[in-house]
C-alpha cells in the first residue's frame, strides 16, 4: 500500500511539471519542477479536505441518529409511566375494570420486562455514543488535520530552495532531495489518511449494524425515532408495540363503555 501510494504521488508530480510546462513562463518563474510541487500540494490538500468533508457527514449523521433515540427513549419513559398509572386507575372502577382484566397477565408482563427492555437499550445507546467519542476521536482529528500537515510539507522539505533551481550539478541533487521528501511525506499523510478514515468508518459501520440497522420506528406523535435492528434495542422495540396494541384496545374498551 504504501509503495502504491508513492508510486502514484509521484506519478502526480511528473504529471504536473509536465502539464506546467506548457503554462506561460510568468507563472512558473521559479521552474517548473517548484510550480510543479506546488500545484502537487494543493491537489492533495484538496482531496484532504474532500475526505474529512466527506468523513463529517457520515459521522453527524450517526451522532445525529444516536442523540434522537436516546432521547425519544427519554421521552418514553415517561409516556409508559402515564399510561401504566392510568390502567392502574381504571381497574379501580368496576364498570371499566372489565377493560382491563382481559389484559392483566400481559400488564403485569410488561410493568416488568419492558422497563428491563428499555434500561438495557438505553445502557446500549449510552455506549454507543461514548464509543463513537471516545475511539474515533484521535482519528478524526487527524483526517480533519491532515490538509494542515500537507500545507506543512512544503516548509518540512524547504521546498523554497527549488526557486534557485539552475542547471548545476548541485542543484540538481537538491532538487532530487527535496522532490523524494515531499513525496515520501506526501505518502505517508496519505496512508495515515487512508488508514484513519478506514477506522473511522469501520467503527461507525459497526455502530450502525449493532444498534440502527437504517431502521426506525416513530412514536405516536410521530418526529422522534428510535432504531432497531437484531440486538437489545429490537426486543424493546417489540414489547413496546406489543404494549401501545393492548393499551389501545383497553382505551377503546373503555371510551365505548362510557
């Protein structure tokens, strides 16, 4: 990979000293191997700044889908909490208790399992977000830094010693060591690059396989979501439908009893 790497950057700086020779002379005043390595440096800046664009999108998006199911689990707690206080009212009245005793044994289910469901969820939710701060942090930071290393290549390299570039033996050995650095840099952010954003993915793919499975369900109310997928979060998800069924034929049972 990483003789691939600088095969093609250097491969990129043949490409742009060739392309500039053809370019007028004033804009390649200091030669066109300088002009050359230059043009490299912003190529490569660029296509850094595409990658960490590129990377933020898919990391927000993620975060953004975590932050909206915690706190649509947050918002149930306390919906499920209401709706369990008022089934508990209604069996107090022996008119509407009728209502309610066809259901009792799964009630009692769910006054249980459903909240252990849901703790187990939300604990799996918390994780998730701690480990997309926590393990990606490093690697996000290079690959939104690394335009940054890339601009530094051209002071590491003193690539301004190329502007007295001259047909002298010297300066040609110059010239050659400060093309091999900026490459062999060059290279080197790439891999780093490459390898981060292939960590970062990865991390985030396993994220979304384990806890969104690109699946919701939307509450009654509908605007907040919470994932699901084969995992904690699914069973929750099951009970919880399971629940607002049976919540909803007790509350018809009861408004045609009224």
């Amino acid at each position: 990979m990483k003789l691939w790497l600088f095969c093609g950057i250097l491969t990129s700086v043949l490409l742009s000293v060739h392309g500039l020779r053809d370019v007028p002379q004033v804009i390649w005043k200091h030669g066109p191997l300088y002009e050359g390595i230059h043009h490299l440096v912003a190529q490569e800046k660029f296509t850094a700044k595409e990658i960490w664009n590129d990377t933020k999108i898919i990391i927000e998006a993620t975060a953004n889908e975590l932050q909206m199911a915690q706190k649509y689990l947050h918002n149930y707690e306390h919906i499920f909490s209401e709706k369990m206080k008022q089934l508990k009212e209604w069996d107090q009245y022996e008119d509407l208790r009728k209502c309610y005793v066809q259901y009792e044994r799964q009630i009692a289910r769910f006054n249980r399992d459903l909240i252990t469901k849901y703790r187990i969820c939300r604990h799996a939710l918390n994780s998730s977000l701690s480990q997309l701060e926590d393990e990606i942090r490093s690697e996000v930071f290079y690959i939104r830094d690394a335009a940054i290393e890339i601009q530094e290549v051209v002071y590491d390299c003193n690539v301004t010693e190329l502007r007295r570039f001259d047909d002298e033996e010297d300066n040609y050995f110059t010239g050659s060591r400060i093309s091999m650095c900026v490459i062999s840099k060059l290279s080197a952010i790439r891999q780093k690059q490459f390898e981060s954003t292939h960590i970062s993915l990865e991390i985030l793919g396993r994220i979304v396989a384990s806890d969104m499975n690109q699946n919701e369900m939307e509450d009654d109310n509908g605007g907040i979501s919470i994932p699901r997928g084969d995992n904690v979060c699914l069973e929750f998800r099951h009970l919880r439908e399971e629940f607002e069924t049976i919540y909803d034929r007790i509350l018809r049972c009861v408004m045609d009893g009224k």
